[in-house]
C-alpha cells in the first residue's frame, strides 16, 4: 500500500554531526509536502541544532529525553515509535549507526529504533575514514540484513576538510527516498530490499598484474571505478554480492565481501570458489598474456642482448564461466573494451564467449573510458544493439543492474 508523502507520518530521528543543519532543511521540504514531522534529537544532535528550530519548522515539540514524565503522560515512547508511517534517521552518525545495529536503546532514539514496527530508512553522514572503517562496514551490512534502507552518504569535499564518501545526502534525494520506501507495501521493520534480493551476484572489477619478476608486472590502466559502481549498484538492489577485484586504488565499496587479487589465475580462482551464483558480470581488463616463467629474482640489465620475455595466453574467466554447463549462472554479462569496430567485435565476443549480454564500450585514444568518470556503451544481445547516451560510470551501473534484474525474471 503506498502512502502518498502528503499524509504521511515521519518519526524523524536527528543524530549528532555536522550535517544537522540539513535536517532543519527536510523538515521544512517534507512540511511543504505535506507530510507530518515528529522531530526526535540525540543529545549529542542538540550540540550542533535547537530543538526550538527543529519544533518551529516541524510545528510540533522536540522530544530528546526518555524518561521524560511530562512527553511521556502525552505520548509514551512505545506508541511514539508505532505512530509514524516511516522512520528516518538524519543524519545518523557511525555512533548512532554503531548503537542501532548492536540494538542498544540507551536513548530515547536508540529506543524507538529498537521498538518500532515500522519501516526504517537512515541517512549516514561522517567522516570518510569511519565510514570506510571495518566496524562501520560491519555495521551497515548488519542493518541492512535487517532490513533498514540506506540513501547515501555522498562523496565530496567535508567539513573536516578530507574528501571522499561520508557526506549526508542532499535533502531533495532523501525526500525521493522517502517517497520510495513509502510506496513498498508492507509495513513491517524489514524493508523489501529491492529487485535483485535473494539473487547472487559474482563482479569482476579493475586489471590483473602478471608479474614478470618480484618487483615487476604487466598491467594496464583500468581503474575498477565500473566495476566496482557495478557491484555497488548489485548491493543496492538487494544483492548478496562477491566483488572480485585486481590492484586498483578504490575504496572497498560497503555491503559486500571483496575478494583482492593480483593475477587473472587469482581471479579465475576467486571467482570459482564464489560459485554459484545467479549472474557473473566480468567487468575486469584481465591480461590476455602472463609470462611464461616468473623470475625468482629481479632481473638485472646488462649482456645478452635484447630481453625476451615468453607470454603464454591466459584463462579466459568470462567464457568459462558462461560455457559451464552445471553451474553456469542464469544470466552472464561481459565487457568489450575496443578500440576501433566496437559493435561488430563485440558481437563476435558476444558469441566466443558465450554470454548473454556484452556491454561494449570504445577506449580508443580521445575517450576517457579508462579512469574516467563517465561511459559511452552499446548492449549486445541476442536481440540486437541498444545504444546508451553517455552517462556517469554509476549511472550506467544502475541501469545495468536494472537490465540483470529484467533478464532474471524473464528466466524460471
Ligand atoms: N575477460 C575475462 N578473462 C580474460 C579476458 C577477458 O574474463 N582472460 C572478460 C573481461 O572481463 C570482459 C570480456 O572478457 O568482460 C572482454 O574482455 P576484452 O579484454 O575486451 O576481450 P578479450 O578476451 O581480451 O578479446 P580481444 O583480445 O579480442 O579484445
């Protein structure tokens, strides 16, 4: 049952950080919309706001403590926690995010968070480094197996002067947030998670290394970014997700397990201990060639001419994957990075490598595929060539999921 924003009843629950400030600013855009806001504040909250501005823009009084006999006679924490038809937590610090998922209730917001039945929708903002540490990582992936909804944190410049993920999302998207957790029926704390849920899903993501003696390797300039935005995506719509990963300089994205390895005979191994799964998207520029035999030693100049280094070919992982016959996933989608005739030879990959998707994309000289922040592709199927505008790396990821999502349920 969808409950339109302008009836609806947000529980607002506003933690303690710097990205406070924009929560006045959702309140006044959800009181625009209509919706009812009851305000609750962590104490550490009322460091950065009052509960004066929070009550005049909400139109209806903070509630900060919980053994409070005045809130209480009017409206016990219990039945506080029930009446909303949402809650939200903005912005929740890595503290509060901490609290939720070990189920403390110290506070009146760890309280009600504990004892709502309702749908709970959290917007993380902190410094990149929690946000990227493995208790904050623990704890996300734990909330969201509860069935807690995430929107956010974005990347940017932050106020404690580093870069990176960690800024709460912008008002405007935690409003469209809203209004989509209040549009999935249901009413209960665990949140349907989206189209992929229950589905695995293996990545492969940047280049491999071949190493040629201990202190050099053959690589190349992939840098995981579509990859790893593929992954990502996966997760956000459900996904229990398996990112295999070569050498790239990438943040490990939260709410999956990430698998580092150097070399494709690292990668072909990875991959094949995180079978089965339903989908394998092999986004990795895996070498083509390693050298036939690693020095030992490190190589040193000098005599003999020229060096020669031997190459034997290597494992084609998409194409094994897509060619075995018990545990092939349902759907296999690779990448075709060419650098001229982009559609005709991915088509003719599309076919080699026996895969049900090839999304082809030109890396030749003047485009900035590779590092790059957005991706001009064409999708190959069976049932011919679509071409996408060009878009972020992200945005193509989301509509590369959405498509996995498509070819699942056309599948029994
Ligand atoms: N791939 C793979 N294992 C390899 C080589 C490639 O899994 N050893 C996957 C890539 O992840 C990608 C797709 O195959 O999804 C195509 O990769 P690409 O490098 O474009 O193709 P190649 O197999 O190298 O073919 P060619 O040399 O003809 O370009």
């Amino acid at each position: 049952m969808t409950i339109p924003l302008s009836t609806a009843r947000i529980l607002l629950v506003i933690g303690g950080g710097i990205a406070a400030y924009k929560a006045l600013e959702l309140i006044r855009r959800l009181r625009e919309r209509g919706a009812a806001v009851q305000v609750v504040m962590t104490a550490s909250a009322q460091a950065f706001i009052t509960p004066l501005s929070a009550a005049t823009l909400s139109g209806q009084p903070v509630r900060h403590e919980l053994f409070s006999l005045t809130d209480e006679a009017l409206i016990g924490h219990i039945e506080l926690s029930r009446s909303a038809d949402l809650v939200v937590v903005a912005p929740a610090t890595a503290n509060l995010l901490a609290r939720m998922a070990c189920g403390l209730a110290d506070d009146l917001a760890t309280t009600l968070l504990l004892a709502t039945d309702k749908r709970v929708l959290v917007a993380p903002a902190m410094n990149v480094r929690m946000w990227l540490h493995p208790a904050t990582r623990r704890n996300v992936e734990r909330l969201e197996a509860d069935g807690v909804a995430f929107v956010g944190p974005g990347e940017g410049p932050m106020a404690c002067g580093e870069f990176g993920p960690g800024r709460m999302a912008e008002p405007a998207a935690i409003v469209d947030a809203i209004e989509s957790a209040l549009a999935k029926p249901g009413d209960s704390a665990v949140n349907p998670r989206g189209p992929l849920e229950g589905r695995r899903v293996i990545v492969t993501s940047g280049p491999t290394y071949e190493p040629i003696d201990p202190v050099r390797f053959i690589g190349n300039r992939s840098s995981g970014r579509q990859g790893h935005a593929i992954a990502q995506a996966a997760a956000g719509a459900g996904a229990t997700v398996i990112l295999v990963t070569g050498p790239v300089s990438l943040p490990d994205p939260p709410g999956m397990t990430v698998v580092h390895v150097e070399s494709a005979r690292e990668m072909q191994a990875a991959v094949a201990a995180a079978m089965p799964a339903d989908a394998f998207i092999a986004v990795a520029a895996v070498a083509d060639w390693r050298v036939d035999h690693v020095e030992t030693e490190k190589i040193k100049k000098g005599g003999g001419g020229p060096r020669m280094l031997r190459l034997v070919e290597n494992p084609d992982i998409l194409a094994e994957v897509s060619k075995q016959t018990m545990l092939r996933p349902a759907v296999v989608i690779g990448f075709a990075a060419e650098t001229e005739h982009v559609v005709d030879n991915a088509n003719a990959k599309l076919h080699r490598k026996g895969c049900d998707l090839i999304i082809a994309n030109s890396v030749a000289e003047g485009t900035t595929t590779f590092g790059g922040e957005s991706n001009e592709v064409q999708v190959i199927s069976a049932e011919g060539v679509e071409s996408w505008p060009s878009m972020t790396k992200a945005a193509v990821a989301g509509r590369v999921i959405a498509r996995l999502a498509a070819e699942l349920a056309k599948r029994p």
